[in-house]
C-alpha cells in the first residue's frame, strides 16, 4: 500500500472537525440552528464539522459560543493551528524569504540526534556545495514566483549543515544513483557537488548510501524525498508542500520503508566507485 504523506496531517484536522461535532451534540441543537446562531449558512457548518475546511479562530469562537463552550475555544484553536503546521505550503513558507526558511530549522538540526534521509532527486541539503545549493534554491524562486535570495540562502543551508561535523549527531543518507547525474547549476558546481560527496561520506558521522540503477529485483520502488528526525518526526517534500508526519504509526511505516530502501544501497568503495563514474561523465 502506498505510503499518504498528508494522511497524518488529515488526521489532525479531523480530530479539530471531531471536537465541534461533539459540542454541537452535547449543546443538543442541529447544524442548521448552529449556522443561525453563529451567522453563516449551513454548508459551511457541515464543511466545517467533517473537516474539508479548516476553521479559523473566528469559526471556532462563534462555534464555541453557539454551543455554550466559550471556555473551550481558546484550546480548540490551538489544535486547530498544530493540525495545520502538519501541511505547510511553500509558498507562504517562503514568504519572508528563502533565507528565512533555512534559518527556520536551526533548532530541529541541533536538537536532532539521528537524521535518517532518502533522496531520489537531489542531492540531500546536508552534503550540498554552496554552488549546487544556490542552483537549486534559485530554480525553486522562480518556480515559487518570489524574490531570489539563494545567495543568502544557501550560505545559510552551509552553515546550518555543519551540524554533520558536531559531536552527538549521526546522519544516514541513501540516495538514488540518478541523483549523480541530475545537474544542477553548471559543470563547475555539479563537479564539486560529486568531489564533495567523496569526501563527506567519508567523515565518520555520515553513511552515504547509494541505490544503484542495475539494481535487480527491488525490495521497494523510488519512494519520495523524505527526513527523519530522530523517531518523533517524518518531513516529506512535495512540490506544493512539506508535509509533517508526528503519527506513530506513520512514523514506523516509513522507518521500515528506509531499511528496504537502505538494504539494497551500495556502502563505501562502492558507493564511491559510482560517485567517479559519474564524475567522469561530466567530462
């Protein structure tokens, strides 16, 4: 069964949506009195109360006070914005700039202890040159449609990826052999981007995995680009968004799709016998 990387983030929502149906069961009165009380039409009560719509803190007052629960709104919106935090779109992620969002994950980098990453595409941000970096920052400006700061940008994803050499953190990557061969930025900065990943899967807090593309008879298919912090967080990336995973269940599903994943990557001389192939075909 295929993985849902927003499923977690639907969860949380419902949760919210279960609250208001509960207050509303509770106050004894039906969706159409409650739309009367609060001064909206009934659609917008059934949207609200089986989660299609998000509710904003304005929602979540009236409903409370509809249903004589006004004390309860105030924990209710606090849900409501955690639900939301799960599903997070890039485009008002990067509202304050490209920067600004790297510098948003200060925290989670130092207080991580085992980063787990799977990359089908990209080099993972951890083992990027600043030149790569910037290429690949300054294409998501312009897909986005905001202002380009990639070089400020990647000089900060530099700086925040200096966790890797910070004594109580471990990083294991796996990659798709694909990702040597997808340019980025022109032949000077792919060609550092490989020399650097020779010498970064060397330092002794990382293991650089590498699935090989004659890879026979796969325990599992390219999967998204997704991080694991540590067994409390899963971050997905897709185009649209970054979605959140914090479930348990979810947590665990995708921990084990890492192992099948990592179980079938090459390790060491191998994995940079491919990194030269790759290399050499810049040339």
């Amino acid at each position: 069964m295929p993985i849902s990387p927003s499923s977690s983030a639907q969860a949380a929502r419902e949760r919210v949506a279960q609250r208001l149906r509960d207050l509303r069961a509770d106050a004894g009165i039906t969706g159409s009195e409650l739309a009367v009380r609060c001064s909206w039409t009934h659609p917008k009560t059934s949207r609200l109360e089986n989660g299609r719509t998000p509710p904003t803190p304005d929602d979540i007052r009236r409903w409370c006070a509809a249903c004589g629960a006004a004390d309860q709104a105030e924990d209710i919106i606090a849900q409501s914005r955690d639900a939301e935090s799960l599903y997070g779109e890039w485009r008002r992620k990067v509202r304050a700039g490209l920067k600004r969002l790297q510098d948003s994950y200060l925290e989670l980098y130092q207080s991580t202890e085992l980063f787990r990453i799977y990359s089908p595409t990209l080099v993972p941000g951890l083992l990027q040159t600043e030149g790569y970096a910037r290429a690949l920052l300054s294409a998501n400006a312009r897909l986005l449609g905001i202002p380009d700061d990639a070089d400020e940008a990647a000089a900060a994803r530099l700086e925040r990826s200096q966790v890797i050499h910070e004594q109580g953190h471990r990083v294991v990557l796996l990659i798709e052999e694909g990702v040597l061969y997808h340019q980025l930025g022109d032949h000077d900065a792919m060609a550092a981007q490989l020399g650097y990943l020779l010498t970064a899967g060397a330092l002794p807090s990382v293991s650089l995995g590498i699935i090989p593309k004659a890879t026979q008879a796969r325990v599992l298919w390219p999967q998204e680009l997704f991080h694991m912090y540590d067994d409390t967080l899963v971050s997905v990336e897709l185009l649209s968004a970054q979605v959140n995973i914090t479930q348990p269940s979810e947590i665990a599903l995708y921990l084990s799709a890492f192992e099948k994943l990592r179980s079938m990557a090459v390790y060491g001389a191998d994995a940079r016998a491919l990194i030269v192939q790759a290399i050499e075909a810049l040339r």
